[in-house]
C-alpha cells in the first residue's frame, strides 16, 4: 500500500522548497534582467503555473525590471491599473479568485516584494482549484524573497560594476586630457622657444630691443638685444640711473624729463638721443614706447622699443655727402649751360641800361621809354638773381627739408638750367604736364637732382644718334595710387635686359669715364620719399624711366601747371 496523498505532497513541496533553494546560488553575478527572468522561469517549471509574472525594482523604483511568463492571466494588466488607481500601493498579499480569460476555476495571486511593494511584485495564476495552497504560497514567498535578495544584489553589483566601469572611463578621459594638455603645452612651449628665438633674431638683424617698467613696483626689464645695445652686463639688473649714466650729457636733461612723464602715464616715449659709451664712442638710438593702462584706467606699466640707428644715420650722412658730390660734378658738366643761362639776362640789362641811356640824352628825354627800359633792366636782374639761387640751391650742402611741392615747378626749373644742353645737343624736347596734380611732400633739391641725372642721361643717350629724331619729353600723371608719376623718355639706342636690371646698381655706367652712382643715389632719394623708380624700354626705341611718389601727408590744394605746349626742335616748350 503506497504513502497517503498528504505525505506525497509533503514530500514534494520539500522537494520544491530545496529546489528553489538551491536556485539562488545561479544567480550570483548575474545581471538584473537575467534574475527577473530567471525567477519567471523557475516559478512557471517548478511550481507548474499557467502564468507568471514578475516585476523587480531597485531603490526608489530605479531600474526597474518586468517579465512574463505564460498567456493564462490575460486580464492581469488592468486588474493591476484598477487596484494600483484604488490602493496606490500593495500592501499585502491579493488572491484573485477568479482570473477571466475563459478558464474554469482560474485562481491567481499577487506577491508584494518589500514592504509595500517597493521592491516590486510577482503576479502567479493556476487552473488548479486549489490554487494558491499554503504550500503554493510559501513556495511563492521564498522564491519571491530568494529573487528579491538575488536583484538587489545584482543591482548593487551592476551598479558597482557601472561604477567602475564610470571611474575607469572617467580615469581613461582625464589621463587623456592630461597627455593631450601636456603635449599642448609642450608643443606650446617649443613655439614659444621658437618664437623668442625668431624675436631675438629678428632683434639681432634689425638693431632694435624691447623693453618694459611696472608702474607700480618701477622695476625694468629689458630684452637681450637692448642689454647689447646698451652695453650692459645680461646679469646686471636694469635701472633708469644707468640709462642716465650712458646718455650723453647734452642730452641727459631732456631723457630725463621724458622719463619722468613717462613713469606718470602722462606721455608717449618718439625720440632720438645719443649715448656715450665708456671708451668714447657715440650711439645714436630712437626710442619708441607708450603707456599701458588697466580697465580703470590707473597707469599699469611702459612698454617700447629701442633701435640702434648709428649705421643707419652714418649711411644717410654718406649718401648724402655722396649725393651732394654728385650734385656738384653734374653742375660742373652744366657750366657751360649755366653761363648761357647767366649771360643772357645780364647781356640784356646792358642792353635795356644803354637804350636807357639815349633815351635820356634825346632832346626832349623820352621818358616813358627810359621807365619802361629800365623795368627791363629790373626784371633781368631778377632772373640772372633766380637762376643763380637754383645754382646755390643745387650745390649747397643742406640737410634734407621736406615740403609741399608742386612736382611740375619742380619739372620747369629744371628744364630751364637745361636750356643750353638741349640747344646744343639739337635735342626737341617736349612737356606733357598734367592738371590738377596733387601736391606731394618732398625735399626740392633732392627732386630736383633725380630730375637733373634723369635728363641728363637722356641726353647723354642720345648723342650718339646719327640719323634720325632726337626728342626728349617729360611727362607727369597722376598714379593709381594717387600720388604724381613722372616720367623721362628719350629715342636714344635704348638698353638691353642685362643693363635694365643692372642699371640702378652702385658704380655700374654704360658711359666712359662715368662712376655709376648717379642712378643708384636717384632711388635711394625716390624711395627715402616713400616712392619707386625703374626703367623700361621706349616704343618705337629708346629708354623710358620713371618715379612715383605719394602725395602729401596733409591734403593740400592740387598744382596748376602751364598749359601743354609741344616743341619740335631746340628751345624748350612747356
């Protein structure tokens, strides 16, 4: 006779109960989903239900997992709307008596995990008519408990792993960010090397420090060229007593009272002064400096530059001795020219003096005929007394003083010292000035001497001609760029490309006996006046040179030249 039916279901829940016991230890180390599904499983295999459903949540209804299993329990989603809208939470655990769904008998019941469901819940549905037993029950309860347990600890575990998982990512960024800031850095600090090493190159090549002073603490520092400038030793500490000390003592009063007004924020530090160096030696240096100012406007410190100029002044006292040299051996090739120029006006005021005279002596005087030989005699002598003022002018040494020029009166004085030249040689020569130029600002001799060499040369160029026109003209247009463009054309035999580009260099001639510095001294002055000179060819023959300068700083009223007059043989038309 076999065990009675109460012992074999006492049996098999013990069987059950060690089953679902020992299902805990697979979820060790799995993640949240896998327990929720896990627990479905488990209750659908083990317990032999129609329907499961589980649902289980971390804390504060975070990461909330749902899974179900089996279709018996169709209506499950609105009972668990209906009851949530009534109760608001699951206190206890429900028995549902009747699940729908078509079955007969269809029991059900809804497990709440933690205290008021906040761990979540599981939902279990049987056609057994007695569903759910103690048995079912309590199996239900120590599966849900095991499950709860499991998730929980699968939760913390995810999120310790998340964590980690966050701390090395974050660990990952920030080493990246540290290699990628380190190698900014260095590759900031290599262009910085590079450069202060171009600044101080470029320091070195162009004579000119750098320098500085707080305001507030006076201390002064200096860059490597000006410590080289100044002559002072690299580990010596800058200080206004010995910028004083190297400054020459004519000069000391007047540094000094820019620096005090430069300390004060009071001034802007343009000047040249000298500095007188221990073994006696003279530097001549152009400071160039400004204050800085904070958003308050309170004087922050004095910033500049210092620039080493003696070569560059010794250079410009060079070129213009040498120019000034040239001036007077290019008068000396006019002299012949100059007494033609001089000549005539005093051969007529002896002239007008004699018929002067015998109007006087005729009996009765004619005196109106005396008045008007003797404004005769006047204006001769002012014009023997211009053109030897042009002469001086041309031949004295002077130092370069620039004014506003009117570049075709320029033109026309230069041309008359000429007159002689252009009458010997045969030469026709024609002006095309131009109206309403602009005024340029310039130095008269020196212009005055580009034109002289540029003519000059032209006709040097065309003495050689045999057969055929000698026309020299001088032109002048305004520039694209609105400056004044003067140009000088002859119909000699012209230059080729190898003495095109070699025309401007220093002691190159094309003439015999020429020393071949008068067309380099010309560009030297066409550019100190900010402007360009070059050579081209001229159509049909010949050689063509030009020069553009700007035009004045200052806006002044444009020129009115003489009208356009050609000429066609000697005498000059303008």
């Amino acid at each position: 006779m076999g065990p009675e039916p109460d012992v074999l279901r006492l049996q098999r829940a013990l069987r059950d109960l060690v089953a679902l016991s020992s299902v805990p230890a697979a979820w060790v180390g799995r993640e949240p989903h896998a327990v929720a599904a896990g627990l479905a499983d488990v209750l659908v295999n083990t317990l032999y239900l129609d329907f499961a459903f589980v649902r289980l949540c971390g804390p504060d209804e975070g990461a909330a997992v749902e899974i179900a299993r089996g279709s018996a329990w169709r209506a499950f989603p609105e009972w668990r709307q209906q009851y949530f809208a009534a109760h608001g939470r699951l206190p206890r655990t429900e028995i549902v008596a009747d699940i729908g769904g078509g079955m007969q008998a269809g029991r059900g019941i809804v497990i709440p995990v933690g205290i008021d469901g906040e761990g979540g819940l599981v939902a279990a549905a049987s056609g057994r008519a007695d569903f759910p037993s103690e048995t079912d029950q309590l199996l239900l309860s120590v599966a849900v408990n095991h499950a709860a347990t499991a998730f929980r600890m699968a939760d913390l575990v995810h999120s310790h792993r998340s964590a980690e998982e966050a701390l090395r990512e974050s660990e990952r960024q920030l080493r990246k960010a540290r290699d990628e800031l380190e190698m900014r850095v260095a590759e900031r600090t290599i262009e910085l090397q590079r450069s202060e090493a171009y600044l101080a190159a470029a320091q070195r090549l162009s004579h000119t420090g750098s320098f500085g002073w707080d305001g507030s603490s006076g201390k002064l520092s200096w860059s490597e060229e000006t410590f080289r400038i100044l002559e002072c030793n690299r580990a010596d500490q800058p200080t206004v007593d010995f910028v004083l000390q190297r400054t020459h003592p004519y000069d000391r009063a007047r540094v000094q009272q820019s620096i005090t007004l430069a300390t004060q924020g009071r001034k802007t530090l343009d000047f040249e002064h000298r500095l007188l160096m221990p073994d006696g030696r003279i530097k001549n240096i152009h400071i160039v400096g400004h204050p800085v100012f904070d958003e308050s406007g309170e004087f922050v410190e004095f910033v500049g530059t210092v620039m080493d100029v003696t070569e560059r002044r010794r250079a410009e006292e060079e070129r213009q001795a040498l120019a000034h040299a040239n001036r007077v051996a290019t008068m000396g090739q006019l002299t012949a020219s100059i007494a033609h120029e001089v000549k005539q006006p005093i051969a007529a005021t002896v002239i007008n003096a004699q018929a002067a005279l015998r109007w006087l002596g005729a009996q009765p005087p004619e005196l109106e005929e005396v008045r008007q030989a003797l404004e005769c005699v006047a204006g001769d002598g002012l014009r023997a007394s211009e053109v030897i003022d042009r002469i001086r002018a041309l031949v004295e040494k002077s130092p370069p003083r620039k004014e506003a020029l009117a570049i075709n009166e320029v033109i026309c004085e230069v041309i008359v010292l000429l007159h002689g030249e252009v009458v010997k040689h045969g030469i026709a020569v024609q002006t095309q000035l131009a109206e309403g130029l602009p005024r340029i600002q310039g130095d008269r001799v020196q212009l005055q001497q580009v034109i002289l060499n540029l003519i000059l040369n032209a006709i040097e160029a065309m003495r050689g001609v045999g057969e055929g026109a000698r026309e020299l003209r001088v032109s002048t247009v305004k520039s694209e760029a609105g400056g004044v463009l003067v140009a000088v054309r002859d119909t000699g035999p012209g230059l080729d490309r190898v003495k095109l580009e070699r025309l401007f260099e220093a002691f190159y001639t094309t003439k015999p006996g020429g020393l071949g510095m008068g067309l380099s001294i010309c560009r030297s002055i066409v550019e100190a006046h900010g402007g360009q000179l070059w050579a081209d060819a001229n159509t049909p023959h010949g050689a063509v040179l030009q020069f553009a300068v700007p035009r004045g700083a200052t806006e002044v009223q444009p020129e009115q030249p003489p009208p356009l007059v050609a000429t066609t043989a000697g005498p000059v038309g303008n």
